[in-house]
C-alpha cells in the first residue's frame, strides 16, 4: 500500500494542475493516470486543434492576400506533413509536461484507478493507494454518442477520430457547436471541405460572427481563457 499527503485520479489539465498546487505546497502528492499526462487538452483537444487552426490561417491568409495586392496560389496541401508538424507540437508539450511533474516531484502511477473508498483508489498494476488528506477526482471526458447514431470510427466518427484522419475530406457534416466541433469546422472549411453543421443556429454567439464559407474560417477572434464559458464542449461527457 503507498501513502500520500493528495493523491489525483486522473491527468489532465484540472489533475496537472491540482498535482503541482499541492506539490508547490510541500504536499507528497500522486498522480494517476492511465494513458497519457495532459488528458483531452493536451491529446485530442486544445493543443492539436489549435494547430490545426494555425494551418487554417495560412491558408486564409493565401485567399486573402489578392485583397492587399499580393497574389499567390496553393499548389497543393501536404497533409501528411501538417499532421506530422501538429504531433510534433503535442509531442513537444508533452515531454515538457512529464519534465515539469518529474522536477516538481509528483508521482505519476500509470494505471486504471478506481474509487474503494473516502481517500482510497486501488490502481491497476499498482495496488492500493491511499490519501491522508484529499483524493480529488479529475477524471475528465470522453466523446458523446447519440441514441441510434453509434460512433463507428468509419462514417460516424467522434472528434478523436477526426484528429486520427490521415486525409482531409471533401464534405463533412458535423454535429455539435462547441468548442472542439466549431474548431475541427472552422479547420476543414479552411481546407477547402464542404462543412455542413446542424447545430449552427445553436452555436454560442462568438461564433456566429461571420458566415462561413468554403475558404472562410468559423473560428472566433481571441479571447482570454477567463472569458470562455464555452471551454467544456457540450459533445463530450464525464468518464
């Protein structure tokens, strides 16, 4: 059985953040995670997408630029290598991550947690841990089906599997105005895809700023983390 001051079920950016709180704290602190440090922000949400948007507006900025004098064309689009630059941008954040918990001196229990008791997790491969003075939940979310509209990883995919593609589509239709199906939108429109997107009367105001275009992005200008009520995208649920 191990023994600490906090132990975090789950490693994402809430269980990061509470795990070097506590630690800067002097807490003896353990993090339990059974995939990767960073959770959906770091892997399949606000890291890679915002990527992507990076490439989306250097090809606005093609389109654009006939406006201002400056004339160019695009050949054609390497997604092969805009993907590899993406993963390099998680991989990079990442191992930043792991140094970060290493040098603040977190443990980082890879492994299935589960709840058996007020302060206690039994950790798969691990055994029993448990905490003297808080057990905090931060197990974060996975994407959300609808009844009788099964995700198949092939024609009705989630927004993991959007960001596994290793082609662009010419046409999709996304369901779901949050933040992560606006964005995955805004990227594929961009591109040159025809986006279609039921919930549009239902997105959030900011972005229904302009109306969007095949070479037009839907992503809305900058706006402070404090300011975004919407960061929890309403398309994924609670582990």
């Amino acid at each position: 059985m191990s023994t600490y001051d906090l132990v975090i079920l789950g490693g994402g950016t809430g269980g990061c953040s509470a795990a070097l709180r506590g630690a800067n704290l002097g807490l003896s602190v353990a993090l339990v995670e059974k995939a990767k440090v960073g959770g959906t922000c770091l892997h399949w949400g606000c890291i890679p997408t915002k990527a992507l948007l990076h490439a989306a507006e250097l090809m606005e900025g093609v389109h654009e630029g006939g406006e201002w004098g400056i004339k160019s064309v695009v050949e054609q689009i390497d997604y092969s290598a805009t993907v590899a630059k993406r993963d390099d941008i998680v991989t990079k954040n990442y191992r930043g991550l792991e140094g970060h918990l290493k040098h603040a001196k977190v443990d980082v229990l890879a492994g299935h947690g589960r709840v058996t008791g007020p302060k206690q997790l039994e950790v798969e491969g691990v055994g029993q841990v448990t905490a003297t003075k808080a057990l905090v939940l931060a197990s974060g979310s996975v994407p959300k089906s609808l009844p009788g509209l099964e995700i198949d990883g092939r024609r009705v995919i989630s927004s993991d599997h959007a960001l596994m593609l290793d082609y662009l589509p010419k046409s999709v239709i996304v369901l779901g105005a949050g933040a992560v199906g606006v964005e995955l939108a805004s990227f594929w429109s961009s591109m040159g895809a025809k986006v279609t997107s039921p919930s549009w009367r239902s997105c959030p105001a900011w972005c229904r700023w302009r109306t969007p275009s095949p070479r037009r992005s839907w992503a809305a200008p900058s706006r402070s983390a404090a300011s975004r009520p919407w960061s929890t995208p309403a398309s994924r649920t609670s582990r």
